[in-house]
C-alpha cells in the first residue's frame, strides 16, 4: 500500500476491480459456449457478493447518520431508476443470449458501465470509512466483476466479437469505476458530512441493481433453490470476510 | 406478580401485536396478478431488512456463531421443502387452496414461526437484565412484530385467506415469542451463548425464504423494475424502523 497516499490506494484496488472484469472471458475461452445454469450461477454468485457489500455498507451508515443514509439510499435508487429510464433500459434483460440486434449491443454494454459506475461510488464511500475496509469492499466487488464479465462475454462472443475484445471490452465498462471511486474519494474527503449520505446512495443503487440486473433472469436460467444457495453463500462469505470497519 | 409471568404476559402481548399485521389488507381490494407481485416484493423487503437487523446483531454477539446459525437456517428450510414436496398436489390442503400455492403458505408459516423462537430468546435475555424497561421493550419488540404480521398476510391474502385468518395465523407464528421468552429468561447465561446461533438461523431462513419462493414469484407476476423499486424502499425503511425503535 503506497504510504501517505490513500488516493493511491484508491485508484489501485478500484483500477483492480475493473481489470478482473477480463477474467471473466477465461470460462468461454476454456469451455466454449456456456450452459444456460452456468450463466444463472454466475448472476447469482455476482449478486450475492453484491448484497453482501451492500449490507456491510448498510450496517455503516446506520452508524453514522441514519436519517442521511435513507435519503440517500433513495436518492440512490432513484438515480438508477432515472439513468435506465432516460437511456431507454428500464426492464432490459441482459442476458437474451441470442438477441443479435444492433440496439441490444450497445444498450448491454451500456447498462453494464452504469451499473460499474455505482461500484464505484460505493468504493470511493467504503475507502473514506477506513482503508482496510474498503480494500476489503473494493475486493469483494473485483471477485463480483468476474460473473458479470462471464455473462457479457457470452453475449457479445454470441454477437462475433473475439474472446481478446470481448475481455477488453469487459474492462472498459468497468473503468468508470475507477474514476468515481477516486472522485468520490476526493469529493467527500473534503465535504466529510456527505459521507452518510453517500454510503446510503451506494447501498440503494447495489440493492436495486441486485434486484433489477442479476436476480431476475438467474431464476430462468438455473433452478430456484440453486440461485438461492449460491446467493446467500456468496453473500455469506463477504459477511464472514470483510473486514470490520 | 412474579417476574415469571411477568415477562410471559409481556412476551404474549408483544406475539398478539404480530396480528395488527393482517389490517393494512382490509384496504386491498381486488387480488390481481399485480397485487401479487407486489405483495411478495413486500414480504420480500420487510424480511430481508428484519435479517438485516438480525446479522448484525447475531454478528455483535460472534460472527461465526451468527453465520454457523445461517447455514442451519438454511439446511432447515431445504429439509421443510423436500418434506413438502413429498406431497401431492391434491393432498396438500390449506384452506381453500391447495398444491403449490397451499406449499407456499404452508412453508411461510413454518419458516416466520421458527424465527420467533430464536426472537423469544432474544427478548427472554434482554428482560433477564431486570424487569425496570420491561414496558419499553415490550413495547419496541411489539411494534417490531406487526412487520411480520404484514409479511405473512403479504403472501396469505393473495391466495384468498380472510383478512381475519391472516391475523390468526400471523399470531400464532409469533406465539414461540413467549414460550423461549421465560426460560430464557430464567437461565440468561445458558442461553446467551445460543443466541447468535438463533439470529443466524432465523435470518438465514428468512433470506432463503425471500430468494426460493418470494422473489422468483414475483419476478413472474410483475415488471421487474417496480418489484425492485418497492423491494430496495421496503428494505431501507424496515431498517430504518429497527433502527429508531
């Protein structure tokens, strides 16, 4: 950890996050073409980690400010809501494998880089509670950016794209991250009073995308109480993991 | 009168509360697929933010405890299902309904009244500090209750229970509340160590619960965004609620 620059930190595990997003073309370039129950796993395995996060961060801001932390959580979640309706993939389903129409392309990949964009929100928050901690948070989400980079690699590698830009391509809607992670980092390291607010916009921005993103097709995909075990056991794991803040 | 049934009675006012639950669907009119959808995505929120509360508690107490509880939660609904599901559909009766939706019900009751057990206890220990706030928690812990009552008419009242049964049911799944309560209370420091076991299991439950029946239900019945939105605002103000009682 670089010392005397928490900013550093930041952009490193945030950046890090984003990278493993590649990993998630790995699967396809071994196994071919993934089985439907695998893509359903791997939304699962993506959003428990996701709800795991979610609570640690909800957990905080019930700490620090909790009348703060539920406007922002609705702040958060009308946020999400506004960026979808205003781009047009309000009730999009990111996992129509074999829809090859050219709206499709680019509303996933774009659905994709909002949803990196909160990620990194949460982890500009998560890093401003303590370093450890939100190393911990940032590690959490870099594990999640596998499944999710599964799934956007089977669409687009169904669409022609290569495995190599497919995997690029799943780094690249993940980079916002970086960027708000550090300008989150930045902004409210100097408004400290905000910082309640804004752990409740990450935990209502990740709660509605767990619930509008992942969940939903995972239970056509794979059998209800598999979706159910792998859920709650990644979510689980970030609970027994993180570090206590 | 004796501290004895003075914990009971308060630990049974606090189980008739659960009842005030069934009122809000006096108010509901027709039952439509929408109301379904909406009604789970309800009990879907109440539960996961009531689970919310008890990690963090049961975590307070011993983190692995908490998440050993989990896994047992989990193994018991699995063990509840595969029972149920022994059944055929025409066997399977409850009430007017029968075959899954009869499972369902059947399966919410089971899963709400094994989690006031380990509610029991954890009133029975906090009353074994001295009966002076008794009224105070007694009072806290009924209004936490009426939550639940909601959740389980939530999924009742669709399926064409009365109002007036909802409440029933809703209260007996909350009647183990004073029967843990007064051994708990009697022998605090036998019971202590067991309590983030119990939290854990209940939440455990109540989150499998919501993610192999609630959920997946309805994602089927409604527009995913409007289940997500109602879901994520249910959580944030269940914990809210929690928080401020």
């Amino acid at each position: 950890m670089p010392n005397g620059e928490p900013v550093l930190t930041v952009l490193l595990y945030a950046s890090l996050a984003a990278l493993t997003a590649s990993l998630g073309a790995v699967p396809h370039a071994i196994r071919g073409r993934l089985a439907l129950p695998v893509l359903g796993w791997a939304n699962a395995l993506a959003a428990g980690l996701m709800l795991g996060v979610a609570y640690s961060l909800m957990s905080l801001s019930a700490d620090e400010g909790m009348v703060q932390g539920a406007v922002g959580a609705l702040v958060g979640l009308g946020t999400v809501r506004l960026t979808h309706a205003g781009t047009g993939t309000e009730d999009l389903d990111l996992n129509r494998i074999g829809e090859l129409s050219p709206a499709y392309g680019y509303q996933v990949v774009l659905v994709n880089t909002l949803h990196a964009a909160y990620e990194g929100v949460a982890i500009g928050a998560a890093m401003l509670v303590s370093l450890p901690f939100g190393i911990s948070m940032a590690l959490a989400l870099a594990v999640h950016n596998i499944p999710e980079g599964m799934v956007l690699t089977a669409i687009l590698a169904e669409r022609g794209v290569r495995l190599p830009h497919a995997a690029i391509l799943a780094v690249a809607t993940n980079l916002n991250q970086a960027l708000l992670a550090v300008a989150t980092f930045s902004v409210v390291g100097v408004v400290p009073w905000l910082l309640p607010g804004v752990l409740g916009f990450s935990v209502g921005a990740l709660l509605y995308l767990v619930l509008v993103e992942l969940l939903p097709e995972s239970y056509h995909q794979a059998g209800r109480t598999s979706i159910a075990v792998v859920t709650l056991v990644a979510m689980a794991m970030v609970v027994a993991l993180g570090v206590a803040p | 009168m004796s501290d004895v049934l003075l914990v009971f009675l308060y630990a049974l006012a606090t189980a008739l509360a659960t009842g005030l639950g069934a009122l809000p669907f006096l108010f509901v009119g027709e039952i439509s697929d929408r109301v379904l959808a909406n009604s789970h995505a309800l009990a879907a929120g109440l539960m996961l933010g009531a689970s919310f509360g008890l990690v963090s508690e049961g975590t307070a107490h011993g983190r692995m405890e908490t998440l050993g509880g989990t896994v047992l939660g989990v193994l018991f609904i699995l063990v509840a299902q595969t029972l149920l599901e022994d059944y055929d559909e025409e066997e399977l009766v409850f009430g007017a309904a029968r075959g899954e939706s009869a499972r369902k019900m059947l399966l919410m009751l089971v899963v709400m009244t094994v989690h006031s057990f380990s509610e029991g206890v954890a009133v029975g220990v906090s009353f074994g500090g001295g009966v002076t706030l008794a009224t105070v928690i007694t009072v806290a812990i009924a209004v936490h209750n009426i939550p639940e009552g909601v959740a389980i008419s939530a999924v009742m009242r669709p399926r064409g229970v009365s109002v007036a049964k909802c409440a029933g049911w809703s209260v007996v799944s909350s009647l183990p509340q004073p029967l843990m309560a007064v051994p708990a209370f009697l022998f605090v420091e036998a019971f202590r160590p067991a309590l983030p076991w119990g939290l854990g299991f209940a939440a455990g439950a109540m989150i499998f619960m919501v993610l192999v029946e609630l959920l997946p239900e309805a994602f089927d019945e409604g527009r995913r965004a409007s289940v997500a939105t109602l879901t994520t605002v249910t959580i944030v103000a269940m914990v809210l609620f929690q928080r401020f009682l």
